[in-house]
C-alpha cells in the first residue's frame, strides 16, 4: 500500500528475505559504515577464507574416504557401521 506521493521503496514497504538478510549482516558486522570499496575488500576476504575452508574440507574428507575405500577393498569384506548393523 503506497502513500499518496510516494514512489518506489516506501518506509512501510517489507524487505524481501534476502535483503533482510543482507541488510542484517550489514548491520551486525559493521559493514553499514564502510565506503564501497571497503565493503568489496571485506566480502572479498571472507568469500576468500570461506572458499578456502571448504576446498581444504572436501579434500580431507575425500582423502579419508579413499583410504576407507582402499582398506575395504584390500580386506575383501564388506566394512559395515555399527549403526547400519543395528
């Protein structure tokens, strides 16, 4: 519902989800006070590190894999949890 003489974004108009969202990692970090280049550097770090962790945790978890992998097919048996079992 728009006000008489109002355009576009109204003060009463509701956020969608994402830009709720958006707008309160702004908040919360502080991004809110930054110049536009500083935000840009910051988000460009974090999606650095996030990027990093996540390469660094599928290939652990690959690793670990094929070593259970390799160790089940050089024992010949089929290597069955516990919780499977029960």
């Amino acid at each position: 519902m728009h006000m008489a003489g109002t355009k576009g974004r109204g003060g009463g108009e509701e956020m969608s989800w994402i830009g709720r969202k958006l707008f309160l990692y702004n908040v919360t970090i502080g991004l809110y006070a930054m110049d536009w280049w500083e935000r840009y550097l910051f988000n460009s770090i974090v999606l650095m590190l996030l990027w990093f962790f996540c390469y660094n945790t599928t290939k652990s978890m690959w690793q670990a894999f094929d070593i259970h992998l390799k160790s089940s097919v050089e024992l010949g048996t089929s290597n069955y949890s516990m919780v499977a079992l029960s």
